[in-house]
C-alpha cells in the first residue's frame, strides 16, 4: 500500500511526486504517459517571468531568455500608438531540463502506465482500479491529470470562460519584430474584428532565427474557436508582411478560466484539476512548483500525526492550497474576469492599456498573483482610479452578477 498515489504525469503531478518523496512518504504516479523509462516528454510550451522562475529554484532551467517584453494596445482617440516596453526579463521553459531535475528528486517512486477508471474509498485509504481491471491501493489519492481530472469533479455553475489559441513557428529570413523582447500581447486592432472578443498576437523570437506567434483571445465564454483564431492569425500576419506558412504542426490551446474550485473531502487536487490555473492570465507552471513542497509537508505532517486520517491529509492539502487570503485573491480575480468578459474588444484595448500604466510592482504583482488580498484591492481600486469614466462604468457593472456576489460572500465568509 503507497502513502500517496497521483494521477497525472505532467508538472504538477511530477513537482508534488517529488515533494512528497522528499518527506519519505511511498509514492506512486499513475498515468497513460507515466515516465517508466525517464523523465517525462511535456508537449506544451512553458513560459513564466524570470523572477518568478528564480523564485521557486528553477531558473536556470530556460532555453531563452527575453530582457523585457511588449505589449501594444493599438492607437489612442488621437492616433497615438498606445505601446508599453515592459523592463521585466521573460523566459521559455527549458521542457526537458525541468523535466529532468523535477524526475531526479522522484527517486523511489513506483511509475505505473495506465488510465484510471474508478476509486473506492475507505476509513484507512482508498483503491484505484484501472481501466486494465488491475488495482492500486493508497493512504491518499491526488488528482494531478490536468484540465480534465480523472477522479475531480468539475463543478458545472458557474461554467468557466476558455483562453483559446493558436500558435505556429515560422521560419523568416526577416523578422518585423525585434529579437530581445518577447511580444506579450499585440492587441493592435484587425479591421472588421471588433464584433466579437479582443483577440491579441503573442510572439517569441526564437534563438534560432524563427519566430513563434500566436494569435490568443485571453478569455471567452464559450471559447472562440480554432477557426476563427487562424483566420485573424493569417490576416494579422498578411497585414504585416510575414509569410504565414510552418513546415511543423499548428498548436492548439485551450485553458479553463475562473469556474468553482473542485473539491472531494476525500481526493486532494493539484494543478489544473485544483483550479490553479491564474485567472487572469492561463498561467500554472510557477504556482504549482512553489505550491508542491508546502502541499507535500503538510500532507506527510497530517498522515504522520497521531489520529491522522486520509480526510484529514486531504483537508490538510486543500488548507495549504486555498487558506482563506488565496480564497479571497480568486474571488477577487474572478471578479476582474467577469469584467473582462463584458468588454468589447475597444474597452479591452483601452482597459489593458491603462492596466500596464499601473506602477510595475503593482502590474507584475498581478500577474504574478503575488499579492496579498490586501495588496491586490489596492491594485484593483488604483486602476479604477485610473481608467476613464467608460471603463469605470464595465468595471462596476462586474460589481452587480454573479462574480460580484460571489467575491462580496468571499470578504465576509472567506
């Protein structure tokens, strides 16, 4: 009988997998990709600030590094180019040395390929049977398989909004856009696309002399789809002179936004299938590395203590995920998304520019869901200070749905 068994085999799954064997516990990760043979081979494209990525101990594990980042908000009512040059280092995710450092801490932890099909759960653990009929038994079930958990169950009101893209590499000779920024967000307008939600052009000039761009709607309910996505992709590179055509697979994104956090008193979530995903930007990778040694301790401290339970290590987990303030930020967050959601793609341009006018530790602090409740109020009160009466107005109409109840119930409740 394992102390732990996690479902899933991508980050989040491997971070807490390594944590938990840190504290001694028995292991096991449980997955269709799990790494029998080696680390684990991610499929996606993993970027974060350069601090935040210092912050948590894996800094060094970049493939490129941008001193700084754009980000352009088309023109103002004057016909001013609306453009931040943002003095905060930007890095790409080196998949495969992380991959590596995160599997080299895993040692003793039992690997096992195979898709999970139910739990039964009892007073002392919990067995997992797999779709082969074969079974696992553990103290502790984690749900780490990503946006769609395999034992987590997604609540389905309020239905999340979807940040949807496309992206694709480009192999240019000449490159419009300059080498040492990454292009955070070009949200220049496209004519005749202001009749559905803002979308925006995020772009990575590769080391190698190609380009990644990728034409990104931050958030949208339902999701915009893939279609669309590429034919404003193809026209915004049109516009721009850049050649649309890729020798390499088109890569499509699709990441929940805001939406309930799953819980189960007896199956603790993590990553993804927790809600942990930034909702305000579709960001993880950061949170779940910083948040999977505090998640582990707590759980080998609630498994170890006279009278420990499986609930109560579960309890313990959620605690350390979700105390009270990180309730409140979600809430407050939340809010903010549901303003986002009401906008037109005019009021977004001129929302985000005036967001990044915000000193930098308050707009990086955002972003980073660094912030305390505290902090992130006083963010969020100074940039309605900021904004014109227009956006004050989309801005305090979030205040009076759903979300603004929800974060109202948040303050005093928690």
């Amino acid at each position: 009988m394992f102390d732990a068994l996690v479902l899933g085999a991508g980050p989040a799954g491997i971070a807490l997998a390594a944590a938990l064997s840190a504290h001694g516990l028995r292991v096991a990760v449980v997955a269709p990709d799990a790494p029998v043979d080696g680390p684990p081979v991610w499929r996606p494209t993993y970027c974060a600030w350069q601090d935040e990525l210092d912050a948590v101990g894996h800094g060094a594990h970049t493939d490129q590094r941008w001193p700084g980042a754009v980000a352009r908000f088309g023109p103002d009512a004057a016909g001013v180019p609306r453009v931040h040059d943002l003095d905060r280092a930007y890095a790409r995710v080196d998949k495969a040395a992380l991959a590596g450092a995160l599997y080299a801490r895993c040692g003793g932890v039992t690997w096992v390929a195979g898709a999970v099909g139910s739990v039964a759960h009892s007073i002392t653990g919990s067995t997992v049977t797999l779709h082969d009929g074969s079974t696992l038994e553990a103290a502790l079930v984690i749900d780490a398989a990503g946006h769609r958990p395999a034992l987590l169950k997604l609540p389905a009101t309020p239905a999340p909004a979807l940040q949807t893209a496309v992206g694709r590499v480009l192999p240019l000779a000449r490159s419009p856009w300059p080498a040492d920024r990454a292009g955070l967000m070009d949200f220049d307008p496209l004519p005749g696309d202001d009749d559905g939600p803002a979308t925006f052009l995020y772009v990575l000039p590769l080391a190698d002399g190609r380009v990644f761009v990728e034409e990104t709607c931050l958030a949208a309910r339902p999701g915009m789809p893939a279609a669309v996505l590429t034919a404003r992709l193809d026209r915004r590179l049109a516009a721009r002179g850049v050649p649309g055509m890729s020798d390499e697979p088109e890569e499509w994104v699709s990441i929940p936004m805001g939406g309930e956090v799953p819980h189960d008193p007896r199956v603790l979530g993590f990553g993804a299938a927790a809600g942990m995903i930034h909702p305000a930007t579709g960001y993880l990778l950061p949170r779940v590395l910083a948040a999977a040694p505090v998640v582990a301790e707590q759980v080998a401290l609630a498994l170890g203590a006279r009278g420990g339970t499986p609930a109560r290590a579960v309890a313990a987990g959620w605690e350390a995920l979700w105390p009270r303030d990180r309730r409140q930020r979600r809430a407050l967050y939340r809010f903010g998304l549901e303003a986002l959601l009401a906008m037109d793609p005019v009021t977004t341009r001129a929302f985000f520019h005036h967001f990044f006018t915000l000193p930098p530790p308050l707009w990086s602090g955002y972003l980073s869901d660094g912030l305390t409740a505290a902090e992130l109020r006083v963010v969020m009160l100074t940039l309605f200070g900021r904004v014109p009466f227009g956006l004050k107005w989309s801005l305090a109409r979030a205040g009076f749905g759903a979300e603004g109840v929800a974060l109202a119930r948040s303050m005093v409740g928690g």
